[in-house]
C-alpha cells in the first residue's frame, strides 16, 4: 500500500514551469489545468524498456500499458527525488535516475478527463527482480525498443497516451 494522502494535491504551473499554486489532482484532471508531472523510464543493460501495466483500479488508464513510473510532484524543489520516491512505492526498487528533457502535452481521455502536463522525464538503468506493488501495478515486463515500437503501431490504445507521446519522441531524437 503507497502512502499517498486521501486526496492528493499537484503543482499548478505556466508554460515555464513556474509553480502558480496547489491544487487537487482528481479535480485538475477534470477541469484540465496544467500542472507538473514526472515520468521515469528504466532501461536494462540490452537497452529494453520496463514497462507497467496499470492497475485496473486506477481512476484513469487503469490496466493500459505505460513507463515504469509516473507520478505529480508535491513540492516544487525536488522533483527528482519524488519521482525516485515514487519509483520505489510502485515498483519496489530504487536506482539512480537522471534528467532527460521535459515536454508539455494536453489529451482528453476516454473517460472524460484531461491531461494537461509539463512532464519531466528521468531515466535509469535497473537489472533485478521488480517486486512491484499490486495496489498500483497489475504486471510488468521488458521490451525492446523495436517491439515496442511495433506493438505501439498495432494497438495504440492499449498504452497510455503520454506515453505514447513520450515514446514518439524520444524514437524521433534516436
């Protein structure tokens, strides 16, 4: 069990990634307000990708395949650290992970929320077991970069949408 609060606030920002305020997560992501985010990737040593599947219970993009972590930040100065925390409570091990780039995205989901986030991506490499916490995770797996490209392109809906966001563009920069 994570030990996030009942109700959980995000950090409102500008397009600059100034903090503007606090608010609610559930009702940012209804009214679609831009707010900070962090997205983790892990790489094993052959360079695949650690992947989760969701919990179904999740009240948006339950059971879609996603990057090994994500998360909203709580305090403005240590994203990085969070983003670690967070790695840990969902995936059960911690490594050290660095800064790759940060992007702005804004999607409508199937359910009727928004995603609208500057989303900081922090890679790290990881070979071991991943002793993953079943309140946020139903499975994970590893994956090449190439079969996942493959898998994206057939069924795209089976992967979060920020995901898939994130993937296209680190697959233009490669």
């Amino acid at each position: 069990m994570t030990n996030t609060p009942a109700s959980p606030t995000v950090l409102l920002v500008n397009e600059q990634d100034n903090v503007l305020g606090t608010a609610e997560k559930l009702s940012v992501h209804e009214s679609g307000d831009l707010h900070r985010a962090f997205s983790v990737l892990v790489f094993n040593e052959q360079g695949d990708y650690l992947l989760q599947q969701r919990a179904f219970e999740k009240y948006h993009s339950g059971g879609l395949w996603s990057n090994s972590c994500c998360g909203h930040p709580s305090q403005p100065d240590n994203t990085a650290a969070q983003a670690n925390q967070r790695l840990y409570e969902e995936m059960g091990f911690r490594t050290d992970l660095q800064p790759l780039f940060s992007f702005q995205y804004h999607a409508q989901l199937p359910n009727g929320l928004t995603e609208h986030e500057l989303d900081h991506v922090f890679t790290g490499q990881y070979e071991g077991p991943v002793p993953f916490n079943p309140d946020e995770v139903y499975a994970v797996r590893w994956v090449t970069p190439d079969a996942l490209a493959r898998e994206i392109e057939a069924a795209p809906e089976t992967f979060s949408v920020w995901f898939r966001m994130l993937f296209e563009r680190l697959q233009k920069s490669a």
